[in-house]
C-alpha cells in the first residue's frame, strides 16, 4: 500500500503573516482594531475585528454613504432641502447636548449642507433631518441603512438609528467599518474630500473636525464616535507614496488616548505592515509524486495569484506547504487542481490556495502498474 504523508513538502517563499490578531506581535489598549489594505480589502491586523461592537458616531459613515447611493439613483439632489423639525432639533440640536449641526427647528437646509453637518461637524441633528426628509422616519431610514449595509457585505451591521446613538442592538464591527470606508473613498470620491475639511460653518456656529490625526502624512478621513457605553472610537485613512492604509479603533478610554493610538495605528499600518502578491509566474513550486504514471512527478504550480499580508516580523515564522488530500495517481491532465499550497505561521489562521497540474501524466500500462505495485510491496516489507 502506498504510504504518502498529506503534507508533501516544504516550499522556499517568503511570505508575511496575515489574518487573524497578531497578539505576540503587536497589541493595542483598543477593544476592537483593525488595520487594512485598501487596494485589495485585506485585513492586516484585527483585533476582534469581526465581532459586532457599539459604533456610536463612525454610524454616520453608513448615513452619508445611503445619501450618496439616493443621490447616484436620483431619488434626491443635493439641492433639496428639507425641514428641520422639532423632533430633530430636541433630539439632535442644542437642547440634546449631544454633537449638534446647530439647526433650528423650521430652518430648511440643503441635502449637501446637511452632508457638510454629518461628515464635518457629526450632528446629529443633521442626521435625522435627512431621515426624516427622505424616509418619513429615522427608523425607516435606518432600516433602509442596515438593509444597504447587508447587500454590500457587511453582515455584523444592525442599525437602528442613524446618529450612532445608544440604541439597543445597534451594531457594526470594526472590519465592516473599514469596508464602509473603502465604498465610500472608491465609489464617490467627490464626496469623500468633505472627510478631509477642518471645519464647517452653519449660520454663526462653526465646528473643528473631530477626527483628531486629520494633520498626520497622508490622512484624510474618516470619522470618530464615543459614547459612555462604547468608548472612544476612530475610523481613519490615509494615503503614502501610492499606498492606502485604513485603520478602525474603538473602546479607548478618552480622547487623548483615541488621538495617541490613532496616530500609532496609522504609523504600524505603514512602517510595520505589508502585502505581499504571489502570482503563479512569481515562484517555483516542486514538482508533485505521481503514482501509476508514466512520468514519476508531475510540474505544478499556483492556479491564480495569492495575497500574503501582515506584519513584517512574521516573515520568519512563516512556513509554507504543499498538501494532498491524498496520494496523486495518474492518469492526470494538465490544469487539473491536485492539492493546495498552505501558508502557515504560529497563532494565525492558515492561508491557502489551490495549485494546479502543469502536464499532462498518462497511466502505466498493465505491466508497468504490475512492476511499481511490486517495488511498493518490497519497499513496504523494508519497513
């Protein structure tokens, strides 16, 4: 019987780690991070990244990102304008002591003076007005919010306002945020420049832009949350020598701290993170064992290319594989899949991809099958 180890050998390539939180690495006092490739939408780093948190205001990405969708659709312009009601200005403007556009009720702003309110000054106010204004209520328009969230692919997304405000089971995690913000930067870049404005003026009341690393190499956007229940919180991205990092953090204990840790995240997702491209053209894989054939191995090699990502330090560690599910036997056609490469490093989860056959591998005949059955069964005594 042939006796084949599933692992068939050890691959020269050098590779970076990627996946899953990189504790022995890097840690960060967040209780939920995530460091991001924008290019590809590759997780660098996570730090319960996956698992659904309290977003507070980083909601208000999800709120504006709707609008532009209605806008692209037609179903409103920019120059619509809608009333600010009293129900919005309670719960969203000066009385409600919470971040404020600092709208008054019976004001009739425009929708993109109330994107303004929303990107640059975080008003809740804002947020609801356009609720209300295009959905008749915040809850229909936050409905309308998670059902958009879902279609895109950011499953964790539960939204049951749209201001980022306590609300019981309203959710996102820090992985879909960032994805949020890839949309955003990707899908309506003229609109995305607004995350990048210092400050914005309604009538007399003028507010600085919250995200605290606006000044930072490269940042220009997005947007910051806190409340009592969540922590404080940051999602942010920024642009070096033709390369695109986003961070997400939240559950910091003030802002000073979200400010350090922001600036530190973005500083790692840069000097101390990278990606790597594997295209089937860029490395040699060892030739594969093939039973019963008329050739002894067969060539193989990466059926499509493989990102590898992470941290730098990683590289060491990494060890990479060639795995069968079982013993490869002829006859065998070029371009079949006949086992995977597996990338490994300790505590990360297993990167894979399938690899293929690069020849065509035709069956013994009857006598040769005969001859190699017999030096198995000799081999086999041996042992």
């Amino acid at each position: 019987m042939l006796r084949t180890p599933k692992i068939l050998t050890a691959c020269a390539l050098a590779v970076f780690a990627t996946g899953a939180a990189q504790a022995q690495i890097m840690d960060t006092p967040a209780s939920h991070a995530v460091i991001m490739d924008h290019e590809t939408g590759t997780i660098l780093y996570s730090k319960n990244g996956s698992e659904p948190m309290i977003p507070a205001s980083m909601t208000k990405m999800m709120t504006a990102f709707l609008v532009f969708e209605l806008i692209e659709r037609g179903e409103i312009s920019l120059t619509d304008k809608f009333t600010v009601s009293e129900d919005a200005w309670r719960r969203g403007g000066f009385p409600s002591g919470t971040s404020t556009m600092g709208l008054a009720p019976g004001d009739t702003p425009t929708v993109e003076e109330l994107l303004h309110g929303v990107i640059i000054m975080s008003g809740n106010d804002a947020c609801i007005v356009l609720a209300q204004g295009i959905s008749g209520s915040e809850e229909a328009f936050a409905r309308r919010m998670t059902a958009l969230a879902h279609e895109l692919g950011m499953n964790s997304a539960n939204f049951v306002n749209t201001t980022g405000l306590e609300g019981v089971g309203h959710v996102v995690s820090a992985e879909d945020l960032a994805k949020m913000a890839k949309l955003t930067i990707d899908k309506y870049p003229q609109y995305y420049d607004w995350y990048d404005m210092p400050d914005y003026t309604w009538r007399e009341y003028t507010q600085a832009n919250r995200n605290p690393i606006l000044s930072i190499e490269g940042v220009d956007g997005l947007k910051t949350g806190h409340l009592e229940v969540s922590g404080y919180g940051l999602t942010a991205s920024a642009v070096r020598d033709g390369v695109r990092r986003t961070i997400v953090i939240n559950g910091l204990d003030s802002m000073a701290e979200r400010g350090r840790e922001g600036e530190r995240m973005m500083r790692m997702a840069f000097q101390s993170y990278d990606l790597k491209v594997i295209t089937p053209e860029s490395v040699e894989l060892p030739a594969v064992k093939v039973w019963l054939g008329q050739q002894q191995t067969v060539p193989v090699s990466l059926a499509d290319k493989m990102t590898i990502a992470g941290h730098k330090a990683a590289l060491e560690k990494a060890k990479t594989e060639i795995v069968l599910d079982s013993a490869l036997q002829a006859p065998v056609k070029s371009g079949d899949t006949i086992g995977t490469l597996v990338v490994t490093i300790e505590g990360q989860s297993p990167i894979e991809a399938p690899i293929v056959a690069e020849a065509n591998v035709k069956k013994l005949g009857f006598f040769g099958r005969a001859v190699e059955g017999l030096s198995q069964l000799i081999a086999g005594s041996d042992g």
